[in-house]
C-alpha cells in the first residue's frame, strides 16, 4: 500500500515538474516590441510624431511632438502599454484676436500634484459630464463605456472609459482610460488596456 502511494507522489510531482517547465518556456519565449512598433502605436494613439525613442532597461522612452506641447512617454517593451505620460513644454496656442504664439518652456516638466499641493483653480465650476465625454471622445475615438467622478484638492478629475471597435476578428476593441480634470477640462493621463 504504501509502495501505491509513493508512485502516486512521484508520478504527480512529475507532472507538476513538467508543466512547470512547459510553462517556464512557453511564456518566456514572447519577444519584445520592435521600436517600429512602439513609434507607430504612438503616434496612432497620441495623434504626434515620435522624434526621440530610446530604449531604458525594460521599457521604452519616448518623445512626442503634438500641437499642444512636447510629451514625455514610457512605455513597457514587452507589450507597449503606456505607464507614464508627463508633459514637458507647452506648444502652440491660437487666440481668437492674435497669431499663434510660442509659450515660454519651464524649466521643470509639468506633473500632476502631488495630493499635498496646493494649486488654485481659475474656477470652482466643475464640467459636466457631456462636456467631459467632448473632449474624451477628441482624444480617443469611441464608445462611452463609464465615467466616475474622484475628488482631489485641486477640484477632482473624471475617469472616463472609452472602448474602440473591435478589431482582427476580436469580441471587444481595445479600451482607454483618460483622467481628465473636473474644472479646466485638462487630460493629465490616457492609459490603455487591451
């Protein structure tokens, strides 16, 4: 009897041993994303032109030229999945009684505040949720799918899920999570989940 059980423990620890192994070589065989790759997802995703990619341990840092400013981006190299957006010099900006102006460039990146900050609000009305939708859907084109309202200090901020069309025969398309601020209107992050 006991003979029955030790060839029961040693047939499953080698199961156990083997699939751990086929795993272990099946998952470590995906390769990362060309820096092709990463440029063109970019540029589709934030509607600019990559002019500096390089490459920093596990992820990808990029530069982005848009209308609106010069953006700093890194991405993870496996996948491309965006975990940081910081803005670095303000771009363009056309008024309605003059010609377009260069701003000023700080000398400091542009974060989002810390909770502790104080920064003032040009005003307390916050945006409506319409308004809000607006400038989600010119960021990224798509449907609607949530939007929940967070307070912070400087006035709070929407999250706003928006999901693309499928593509490629997939059942859903991939989704954007924008956080855009309650009373400017500002997006301060996009982040993606496929």
């Amino acid at each position: 009897m006991k003979k029955r059980w030790g060839i029961v423990i040693l047939a499953v620890g080698a199961i156990g041993l083997i699939s751990l192994f086929i795993h272990q070589f099946v998952t470590s065989g995906e390769e990362r994303l060309d820096p092709a790759e990463v440029q063109q997802q970019l540029e589709r995703m934030y509607a600019g032109e990559v002019t500096a990619l390089e490459v920093v341990g596990e992820e990808y840092k990029a530069t982005i030229t848009r209308d609106d400013g010069i953006y700093e981006v890194r991405t993870d190299r496996l996948y491309g999945n965006v975990f940081s957006l910081v803005k670095l010099q303000e771009g363009e900006r056309i008024t309605e009684n003059s010609s377009p102006t260069q701003e000023e460039p700080s000398s400091a990146p542009e974060t989002t505040p810390e909770p502790n900050e104080e920064k003032p609000a040009a005003s307390s009305t916050r945006l409506t949720e319409q308004q809000i939708s607006e400038i989600a859907l010119a960021q990224v084109q798509g449907t609607i799918e949530d939007i929940d309202f967070e307070e912070s200090q400087d006035g709070g901020y929407y999250l706003v899920e928006v999901e693309r069309p499928a593509q490629n025969g997939d059942d859903d398309g991939p989704e954007a999570t924008l956080q855009i601020q309650a009373i400017t209107g500002e997006v301060l992050s996009i982040v993606w989940d496929d």
